[in-house]
C-alpha cells in the first residue's frame, strides 16, 4: 500500500461550520449573451478547426479579459505540417483578449515562439497585480521543438493591455532535467498580495527503465518571487510512483499510479496549495484500475518545499466514463482547487472534482451511461481537514446525466460561483440500432445510440460552500458533441479539451466554456450578473 493511500481513510473529516446561510436562489442571476471568442472556423483545408482546453484571467475590475486555449491551427506550419494555411508566429496556444469586461473579443492567434520551441498547448492563464498597481498576464503552455516536434518544457509568456489591445512582453522556458523527460498538464497561479509571487505545476513523465517519458507522472512546482523575471526549481510535490524503477529487472515500470492533470492555487498568507490526479493505477499490459483520487499538497516557504503527498478524497475513476461524444480514449479526473484570498471565509480552500456514482470499467470504445457527479470540498485550516463533499446541483440519476469540469471562482466577499457542463446522454432514436454518434478516439471509434447533448451551468453559495443555489443555466444553445467535426494530424486528435475557465469579480463571473453548437469546438463566452448584491 502506497504511502498516499494509506492516508485515504483519516482525511476527509467534517469540519464545525454554520448553516446560517443559504444558496443564492437561479432567479437573482442575470445571464448576458453568449459570445464566440475565437475567430469562425472551418473545415480542413481551409483550417484545421478546433479550439479548446480553456482558461480564462481579468483584471481586478474585469474591464481587460486573457483567454488561452488550444487552437489547432498550429498543427498547419511546423513541426505538424497538416495540409492547410499556417498561422504567422505558428503555434499550438492560441488566446483571445477583450477590453470591454467581456462585450466584444479579438482572436489574438497564436502565442508566439520561444527560440526555437513552439507554444504546443494545455494554456492555463493567470493575473498578477504588483506594488503599483501595473497589471501583469502570464499564459503557461507546453513546448515542443519547431521542427523535431520534441519535447521541450513549459513556456511562460508575460503579457499587458495597452491602447485597446494585448501585447506580449517577453517568454521564458522552464526545461526538464534531460531529453528523457517531458512536462504536460501544466497550471499556473499568481499571488494576488503584490509580492510579485507566482508558481508553475506541471506533470513530469520522467524515463525510467531505460525508457524516454515512460514514468506515470511526477509532480513539480516552479516558483517566481520576482514577477516573473526568473523562475527557481522545480521542487518535488510528489515523486514518481512506478512500483519497479531497478532497469536491470524484466519488470522495471510493471505497475504505477498515474499522477496528472495538477492544478494549485496561491492563499491569503503566501500558501502554496496543489491538487492532481492521483490513479488509476495501471499494470503493465495496460489494465486499470476503477478507483482513483484526488491528491493533496502544500508549501508554507514559498514554493521550496511541499508536505508529504496525501489523498484528500477516493474517487471512482472517470476514465471511461466520459460522454458518449468525447472524443478521447479516456478522461482525466481533472480537479480545481481556489483559495478565498478576502472577504467573510479568507482563507478557505475550495477543491471542486468529478467522479462516476459507481465504479466503470468498461472497453474505452463502449458508451458508458453511468451518471457523473460534481462535489466540492473545503478546508478551514491550511488543508489539515476537510469538509464532507457537497453535491453540487441536485442528485443525478443512476444513468444518463453527466455533471463534470467543476471550476471555482471566489468573489472578493467571499461568496462561491462554481461552473460545470452537463451531459444528457440521450437515444435520439427509439431503435437501439440506429446510430446516433460516431466519434474517434484514439483507440478506435465510441459507436451507439446515445448522443450527448450538453449544456454549461453554474451553481452559487453565498455561505462559503456549505450550501449552493439552484444551477443557472449559461448556454444559451444545447450542444450535441455528436455533431463536432473531428481531425486526426501527427499524433493529436482534435476534441473538446479537459478544462475551461472561470473568473469571478463584484458582482459578476465570467466564464469561457467549449461550446458546439456551429458545428465546431468553439471558445463561448458569456457573464453571469448578480442584481441587489
């Protein structure tokens, strides 16, 4: 039993809060329209459509808005070199920016080269304010070599609005230990106390066994105290978990526990808080397990050093539990963590995840209808204990409804707006036999009867997560994942990403989502508005 497991049990602990509050009742929230943040798409060869993995950063009066996000364009110019008109700079991170809190937006295109390393996508995107008030954005990516497509660490770009527009200032790189290891699924986090504090997560599949990027993940911090003029480490959150690593033994990497999908946000006090995927655990002919976690740790040094790992929750896995329509062999247990840096609960610590409502282990082309929960948990004392989950929205069913990628945004008195989209995983035909989606992913074709028609929706708490309004609705359209036009290049298969972003501020939350409905993985944009509060 691993060091982290042996923690599952004694963690979640029911913490002592009070129930004075309620929920924010749908009717006080008013949604504006739904507006398309990058440019219209079309098929191949004129474009090679696609835009997702979204995050989303403003400024502290939510006038300036970043948003970054896949854009599959770059697989046009190099390294992929896909048949359709390259972008000029290329680049697999695209973004989009708005100047009028969200009114109107440009497609900024690709985020540009760092030397001779392209932006290869997995944007997270944050805000730092400094001493003097100047406002400083940074967007995350992965890179790879322009023309060998190699591996070759985590980018971050810093960026300011200035005269109506968005400019980016400079890039730094963050490079693995040697040409074995690879970084993915980076996040980044900015300290909003003007100490010029940021911190950069990311999943290193080190090589062990002899073997290039073989590891099933560890987990790194990088840290900046300086704004982001140099960047210090990484330090270790939690170490490769592979079994056997001894190269002279036949069954060196049998077996690990997959560490990914991380995510970390910065408290009140300098706290460095991070959450990630800990699991399934994978043999090695390729098995998995149906239980999963969400691992946690923490860093009061700024970023140096983390408590040992341990498991905040045990989850069932949602590997194979995604939407019928999604167009990836599997689906990571993504979950988000925020800190309330203000208000009546400063100091609080949000983790918002997803789990199936039972254990799936299905064939990863099979359309699995077992329904999908979103929880959050809470921490009042720096992640010592943990609040029993909430569900967020009302109970799902046994089958058919899919609740997944709750993302938390915090207003500055403290009141909780979390988003997720909604999959109803529908027969459109009452013949079974009647296809109703065919999608690729990446382990051959998910093939059935049942579509997923999917909406975008928030819930709010005005009590610090203990209870939650009834959701609001966000999408103006249903989306039917079913009908995305889906393209396969040099490796990638185009889908509709593994997050999406949320940015709460006064009185209002922002929120970019993947959305469907002209046929393509579009970036939608819309605001939810509180009245008489």
């Amino acid at each position: 039993m691993s060091g982290l497991q042996k923690h599952a049990a004694a963690v979640v602990v029911t913490l002592v809060v009070g129930m004075s509050g309620r929920g924010l009742a749908a009717a006080g929230v008013e949604v504006g329209p739904n507006l398309q943040v990058n440019d219209p798409q079309q098929a191949l060869p004129n474009d090679f459509p696609t835009r997702s993995a979204i995050s989303l950063a403003a400024s502290r009066d939510g006038q300036r808005l970043l948003v970054g996000f896949e854009d599959y364009r770059g697989l046009c110019g190099p390294p992929a070199n896909a048949a359709c008109p390259p972008e000029s700079p290329t680049g697999f991170t695209g973004f989009g920016f708005s100047t009028d809190g969200g009114g109107s937006w440009t497609d900024g295109g690709a985020v540009a080269p760092v030397g001779d390393a392209t932006t290869a996508g997995h944007p997270s995107v944050d805000v730092m304010t400094l001493e003097d008030g100047e406002e400083t954005f940074f967007i995350a990516n992965r890179l790879v070599g322009t023309t060998t497509g190699a591996p070759l660490g985590v980018s971050v770009h810093r960026g300011h609005f200035a005269a109506g527009t968005f400019v980016w200032d400079d890039a730094q790189a963050l490079s693995p230990p040697s040409a074995n290891s690879a970084f993915s699924r980076q996040s980044i986090a900015t300290a909003k106390d003007g100490s010029g504090a940021a911190y950069v997560v990311e999943t290193n599949s080190v090589g062990i066994c002899g073997v290039p990027f073989a590891g099933f993940g560890q987990i790194e911090v990088w840290r900046t105290h300086d704004g982001g003029d140099s960047w210090q480490g990484p330090a270790v959150v939690s170490p490769e978990t592979a079994e056997n690593q001894d190269p002279n033994d036949p069954n060196c990497g049998g077996g690990g526990f997959l560490q990914v999908a991380s995510a970390l946000s910065v408290g009140p006090r300098g706290e460095v808080y991070v959450v990630w995927q800990y699991g399934a655990f994978l043999d090695s002919d390729g098995a998995f397990s149906d239980r999963s976690a969400i691992a946690f740790s923490r860093s009061l040094d700024g970023g140096q050093t983390f408590d040992p790992p341990r498991i905040l929750v045990d989850i069932n896995s949602n590997r194979v539990n995604q939407p019928v329509a999604y167009a990836k062999s599997r689906m990571n247990d993504q979950a988000r963590i925020a800190v309330a840096t203000t208000g009546k609960y400063r100091g609080r610590i949000y983790v918002g995840y997803y789990q199936p409502v039972a254990p799936v282990s299905t064939p990863l082309t099979f359309q699995s209808l077992v329904s999908t929960e979103s929880l959050l948990v809470y921490s009042d004392d720096q992640g010592q204990t943990w609040s029993t989950p909430q569900q967020l929205g009302p109970p799902v069913p046994p089958t058919r409804v899919k609740r997944f990628w709750p993302t938390i945004g915090i207003r500055p008195n403290g009141d909780v707006d979390i988003a997720y989209l909604e999959s109803n995983e529908v027969q459109l035909n009452p013949n079974p036999s009647v296809v109703a989606c065919n999608v690729p992913t990446g382990a051959g074709r998910r093939i059935g009867p049942n579509a997923s028609l999917i909406d975008t929706y928030m819930v709010q708490s005005r009590d610090g997560g203990v209870t939650f309004g009834e959701p609001v609705r966000i999408s103006s359209e249903t989306s039917n994942w079913c009908n995305i036009t889906f393209t396969f290049s040099n490796g990638l298969l185009s889908n509709l990403g593994d997050y999406f972003g949320v940015w709460s501020g006064g009185n209002r939350t922002f929120i970019a989502w993947p959305d469907a409905r002209n046929g393509f993985a579009d970036v939608f944009f819309a605001e939810a508005r509180n009245h008489g509060h």
